[in-house]
C-alpha cells in the first residue's frame, strides 16, 4: 500500500480553487454538477482509506476478525501500519458514521415535520399557501414535490416578485437541487475539507433557480428585486431544504442577476484560472480514485495470500 493511502485524504484540497472560481465563470447549473461529482467522488475514496487503514492498521490486535495469517512477519512488512493509525482511523470512521446518521436524521425530521404543516391542505394545490405569518418559502421534496410559502411572504411582495419566488422554488422542485445539498454536506461529514465545495454548491444551486426564475419572468430586475425583498422579510427557512431566502452572499446574487446571462458552458476555457483549477480538481478526483484502487487491490492480494482455501 505505501503512504498512497492516506492520499484520498488529503487530495479534496485540489477541489478548493474551483469551489472558489466556478461562480465566475461557469453557469451555475454547471458549477453544482461539477463540484458535487468531485465531492461525491473524493468523499467514497475518503471512506475506503479510512475503511482500508483500519483493517491493516489492527490487523495484529488478538480478537480481530482476520485470518491468523496476519500475524505472520512477512505480511506484517507488506501492511507496515501501526497500531495507532488502525485504531485512530476506526475512531474517524465512527465520528463518520455518527455524523452522516445525524445529518439524515436531521433531514428527515425537517422533511417530516414540512409535511406535517401541508398534509391538511388539499393535495393539488400549487403553491401550499399556510396562514403564517412570519414570511417564508422553501421547496418541498417529495413525490410530487410541493411549493409551501406564507402568507407572510406573498404579502410583502408584489406580484412579479411573486411570480418569481414561485418560479425559482419551481427549479429547485424540477432539478432536485435537494439531492446535490445531500450529497455534498454528506460528503463534507465524510472528509472536513470538502466543506468548502458544500457551500459552493450550496450558492450554485441558488444562483441556478435564480437564473431559471429570471427566464420564466423575463426580468431579470424583478427577479433580482425579488431575491433582496425575500432575504430582507424572511427571518428563516426551512433548515435542509433549497430555500428562497436560504442564509448566503444574497448581495451576490443580486449583483449576478443585474448582470449579463452566465455562459452556458460545462467546463470553463482551459486557458482561464477556473480551467486550470477544474483540470487540477479532476487531476485531485483521479488520483484519490487511483490510490484508494491501488490500496483496495493491494490488501486483497495480501488478504488472499494469507487466507488458506
């Protein structure tokens, strides 16, 4: 295995500049498409290091659930890990585990007690309108998804305005965008360092029902007045799901809006900074992918080696 292991580790590093340049010079559609997939990726090789040092690094602890054979010297020079890097990995892997069963649990209970709020408004209706008066609005997951909004908030709006807070709520139902926050904040539990590329998608994914909000009004001023109108009423969404005031740079979203129409191009020019960064993120992705492979490989030959028929 060599020190190739604990590469996967650290490699989401390379991941960072384009978390930083993809807003500028991707589509946001495009952007959370590309930073998810690299996180999702580099967050399973995270998961197989640590899975992989905790084998190799307690395999000569007695009680251990391997074949006798790995105490034998030779294997012991072939998986050369201490004691201390088995035990710590499996201490990691268990904060791991503890921390994506928190963040599904947290989920579902947010998810649940949303539903909860609509289950007595009829079925069919688009948007769920609740009689509330603290302004909110937040797209509902499920099958079939919903919109809820308060009245709270339709009442400080005016109608484009309204019109787009629909419409961008639309987009995160059409899109899934709730799947893409999933994925990333379960991969930043997995790897700490991943958490910049969460709060990238997590500003994609807005930008990109801003943008989709703004094509189904065809205004791209109303849509921005839309964003600063909700941000400034809303005094909270719904925690874990794609909110239209959902807390982050709002001023940016704004500025985005009053500007030119993003590129629709899925990967930045290769001559760019965000270029360079994106082939330095898939270089990143690749070699985690070929080290954890290359680990992986490695202890099942040693594992079948010492393992008699």
């Amino acid at each position: 295995m060599g020190v190739f292991v604990f590469l996967p580790l650290i490699l989401p590093l390379t991941a960072l500049p384009i978390a930083r340049l993809a807003e500028q010079h991707l589509h946001p559609r495009a952007a959370a498409r590309l930073l998810t997939g690299f996180s999702a990726a580099m967050a399973v090789c995270s998961a197989l290091c640590l899975g992989l040092l905790g084998v190799v690094g307690t395999a000569q602890i007695p009680g251990n659930p391997l074949p006798d054979g790995w105490s034998d010297p030779e294997v012991r020079r072939m998986v050369p890990f201490h004691v201390e890097v088995g035990s710590a990995a499996i201490a990691v892997l268990l904060v791991v585990v503890v921390a994506v069963v928190r963040t599904l649990a947290v989920r579902l209970r947010v998810v649940s007690r949303a539903r909860r709020a609509v289950r007595h408004l009829p079925p069919g209706s688009d948007p769920a309108v609740l009689p509330d008066d603290t302004p909110y609005a937040y797209a509902l997951p499920g099958s079939p998804g919903r919109i809820v909004v308060s009245t709270g908030m339709l009442v400080h709006l005016a109608e484009g305005e309204r019109d787009a807070l629909l419409a961008h709520e639309r987009a995160h139902l059409a899109h899934r965008h709730h799947r893409y926050l999933l994925a990333t904040r379960l991969a930043a539990c997995v790897n700490p360092f991943l958490r910049p590329v969460h709060r990238a998608v997590a500003y994609s994914t807005e930008r990109w029902a801003d943008e989709e909000a703004a094509g189904a009004v065809g205004d791209r001023r109303v849509t921005a007045r839309a964003v600063a109108r909700a941000a400034l009423v809303a005094h909270h969404a719904a925690p874990g799901l794609a909110a239209f005031a959902a807390p982050g740079p709002v001023p940016r979203r704004v500025a985005a809006l009053l500007g030119p129409v993003p590129p629709g191009r899925a990967w930045p020019p290769a001559h760019s900074p965000a270029g360079l960064a994106a082939m330095v993120a898939a270089a990143g992705t690749a070699a985690s992918a070929l080290s954890a492979l290359n680990a992986a490989v490695a202890l099942l030959l040693v594992l079948k080696a010492v393992t008699p028929l």
